[in-house]
C-alpha cells in the first residue's frame, strides 16, 4: 500500500480562489501591511512570497522593511499608525524579529482585529473558547487541506506532536472545535509511538527529522507533516525534509509531502485570514 499523496498546491489554489473572489465583493480591496526588520535572507524570501501571493489575489500589500536597529518604540509606533489605518485590514509582522526588541510585546501590539497571523492572546482566547476569531495559519491551513481531500476529523482520534504557539497548541484546538478526541504530545510524551500509533489523524509539528517512523503510525491514518528541516543528504547536498520518515508512506493512508504539503497552505490562510478581516471591518461577512 502507498499512502495517497495530500499534495498542498491544488488545496490551496482552492482557498486561494475562494479568498480573491470574496475580495472582489468588498468595497474596497482588502489592505494587509506586511512588516520585517533586518536583511535575514529567509525572511525577506517569506516577506517577497507573501507580498507577491497577495497582490495575485487582489490584496493591496505594502512591505514595510525597516532597518534592523529599528527600537522597540519605532516599532510600535508604526503598528499603532497601521492599527489605526482605514485601508489596512491585516498586520502581519515578520518572525523572527531581532532580539533587541520584545517579540510578545509587538504581537500584543497589534489590534486583534488586524492580527492575521491570529498570535494575539485574544485571538487565541477565542479560539480556545470555541469562538473562533482569525486563525493561526499554518493549523488552519493544515483543516482546510484535510477538508480538501475529504479526510474526516469529527469523532475521531486525533495526535499532534508538538506544542508550539503557532503550530501545536492551535492544531489542537483546531481538531478538537471540528469534533476530534485529540492529545497534544510533546517533548517530554514518554513512549511517543504508542501515543502516535492511536492516531487515525496525525499532525507532527516538532521540527526533528524523520522523527516519526513507520512502526509509530496505524495503518490506513492520514499523516501531516508540518516539519521544515534543512539537512544535508548523503552526498552533502541541502535538503529539505520532514519529521515523517518516507517510509510512513508504506503504512500511512494519506500523508502530505515535504517541501509541497502544509507549505503552500500556510501563505493560502494568511491571505484568506485579511479577507476574513476585511470583512468583518467593512461589517460583511461573506460566505467563507
Ligand atoms: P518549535 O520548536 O517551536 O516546537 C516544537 C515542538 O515539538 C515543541 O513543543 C516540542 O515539545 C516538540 N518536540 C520536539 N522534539 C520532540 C520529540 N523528540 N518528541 C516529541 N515532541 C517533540 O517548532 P514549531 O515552530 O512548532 O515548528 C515545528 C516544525 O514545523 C518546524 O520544522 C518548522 O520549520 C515547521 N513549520 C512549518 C510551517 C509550514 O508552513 N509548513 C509553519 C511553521 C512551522
């Protein structure tokens, strides 16, 4: 058996497609301010990404690129003029930012209403309390791809390995809001294969490769790889690669590639994300 491939492109083409026609009903296109620090080579291929995505779906994007000795209070002071601009629906700032400047204290900055990266503590409280406010992207991606291939979460077990803020924690709520029985394994889950073996949906967000083997999955489970890692094969040459082995594939029923799976998605949320709050700013709320 070959696990089906869950590949990112096609579902996110999908919400993509979705995303720009809701835009096109609004009065005004939706205005997401894209802000970095520094010259951080990933980032600023993040940024172009996103600034390029968006400005295909009908967004008006604006890169703010500020040097990377920006202070703290410069910084803010420009979230503050973004929160208070008519035309921009959606704040997103950059991560990493340097570390002279307070990471929590910028993300609590931004308005909850413009928060598209959904890190703000409110959005994660309505998330948590079942009241879902914008998203964190890369775990509402990760729904939309399970929803676009047809693979069920409602009343089944579901697995996330891995805890973070951005990814883990609000993978979890994700699946347990759409009706999963969920556990949310982590660094210190003894025994992770006898955890990650219950799993008829397996979401591993843990950024070690290969970290999940075939023997850790149930045969027939759909498996996404959220991990990013850039190692060196054998003849030295960087790749990227995911915390599933390859070989899950022989076991799994569906299973996302790396690079190709959740990737694609992630930059698809975010810009159905400042639709979303677009929306809701202009008091419309179309169909999703
Ligand atoms: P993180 O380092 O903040 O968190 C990793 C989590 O994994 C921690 O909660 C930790 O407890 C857990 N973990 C680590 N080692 C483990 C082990 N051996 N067993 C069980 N749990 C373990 O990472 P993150 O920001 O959540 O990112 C995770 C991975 O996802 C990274 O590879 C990152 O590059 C990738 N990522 C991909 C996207 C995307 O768009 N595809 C987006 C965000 C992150």
């Amino acid at each position: 058996m070959t696990a089906q491939v869950l590949a990112g492109a096609p579902a996110a083409a999908a919400l993509l497609s979705r995303a720009a026609a809701r835009a096109r009903t609004l009065p005004r296109p939706p205005g997401l301010a894209i802000v970095r620090l520094g010259d951080d080579p990933a980032s600023v291929s993040y940024v172009r990404g996103k600034d390029r995505k968006a400005r295909e779906v009908g967004l008006q994007s604006t890169v703010y690129a500020l040097p990377e000795e920006t202070s703290q209070a410069e910084l803010l002071a420009l979230i503050a003029e973004l929160n208070a601009a008519y035309d921009v629906d959606g704040i997103l700032v950059q991560l990493p930012l340097p570390p002279h400047i307070d990471e929590a204290a910028v993300l609590r900055a931004v308005d909850p209403s413009k928060d598209v990266d959904g890190f703000h503590p409110v959005n994660v409280g309505e998330l948590w309390s079942g009241r879902p406010g914008l998203l964190p992207c890369t775990p509402a991606g990760v729904m939309v791809l399970l929803e676009h291939y047809g693979i069920p979460v409602a009343g089944r077990r579901a697995v996330v390995v891995g805890r973070s803020a951005i990814v883990g924690r609000p993978m979890a709520a994700l699946l347990l809001a759409a009706d999963a029985t969920v556990t949310l394994a982590h660094r210190r889950t003894p025994d992770l294969g006898a955890v990650t073996r219950e799993a008829e949906v397996l979401v591993v967000a843990a950024g070690r490769p290969h970290l999940v083997t075939p023997e850790m999955v149930r045969p027939g489970a759909a498996v996404v790889d959220v991990g990013i890692n850039r190692v060196l094969d054998a003849a030295g040459v960087s790749r990227l690669t995911g915390d599933v082995h390859p070989d899950v594939a022989g076991v799994a029923g569906a299973l996302t590639p790396v690079p190709g799976g959740v990737g694609p998605m992630t930059i698809a949320a975010l810009l159905a994300n400042t639709v979303t709050a677009a929306e809701r700013r202009l008091g419309l709320s179309g169909p999703r």
